[in-house]
C-alpha cells in the first residue's frame, strides 16, 4: 500500500500524506511506515516540500507515536543527515519523541504494575 500511493494512479497525490500516516498510526504499521518515510524522504518532500503544512502534518504523523531510544537516535539522525527543507516539523517531533521517551523511561514501570492488578484493585 506504501508503495502504491506514491507510484501509481490508484491514490490520488493529495492523500499519500493520508495513507502513510495511517499506516503508522496502526500499531503493526508504525514501524514500517517510519521506515518508509525515511526511505523515501527525498521524493516526499521533493513532491511536498513547498507545501510546508503538508510536509508538517506528514513529519508529525509519522513520528507522533515513536516512543523508544532507538527511534529517538534514528530521528535524530535522520534530522542530522535530511533535516534541510522541512521547516519547524523536524524540530517539533525530535520535542514530541522526546517527550514520549521521557513519559516511558518514567512511568512504564508504574504501568505495567498497573496492568496487572486485578480490576476490583486501584492504582496507588
């Protein structure tokens, strides 16, 4: 499906955005959408680029729900190597996953714990 929206006809130009943020947004997909947004970063944005609100909402998208060190380093990398071009979208989600790194380093141990209450129990 990746694939598909940015080489054929089937997905029209202004809903590829649409599609690979969808893809992340599923559990199984965020991974290989992350990937495929990074993979293909110099046709997205040389296609988008222009249009900042579109590459924004794209660079959110797709990073919005990485939550571990290895995507924080992998963002970071790719912001060293590609950041050119993609305006203030960049730095907000290195922000965002940084954020998300910091609430799970913090509180995942209360979470599962959580998890595993009986649910007649309370949190505390």
């Amino acid at each position: 499906l990746l694939n598909l929206s940015l080489t054929s006809d089937l997905v029209p130009e202004q809903d590829v955005i649409d599609v690979i943020i969808h893809v992340g947004r599923n559990p199984q997909g965020r991974n290989l959408a992350w990937k495929y947004f990074r993979d293909k970063w110099d046709i997205l944005n040389a296609r988008y680029g222009e249009a900042l609100f579109m590459n924004s909402k794209l660079i959110g998208g797709v990073t919005e729900f990485l939550n571990t060190e290895r995507e924080l380093n992998e963002l970071k990398e790719f912001i060293q190597s590609s950041g050119v071009g993609a305006g203030p979208a960049l730095p907000r989600a290195l922000e965002i996953v940084e954020g998300n790194v910091r609430w799970h380093r913090l509180h995942r141990r209360q979470f599962y714990q959580w998890l595993r209450k009986s649910p007649g129990s309370t949190f505390g």
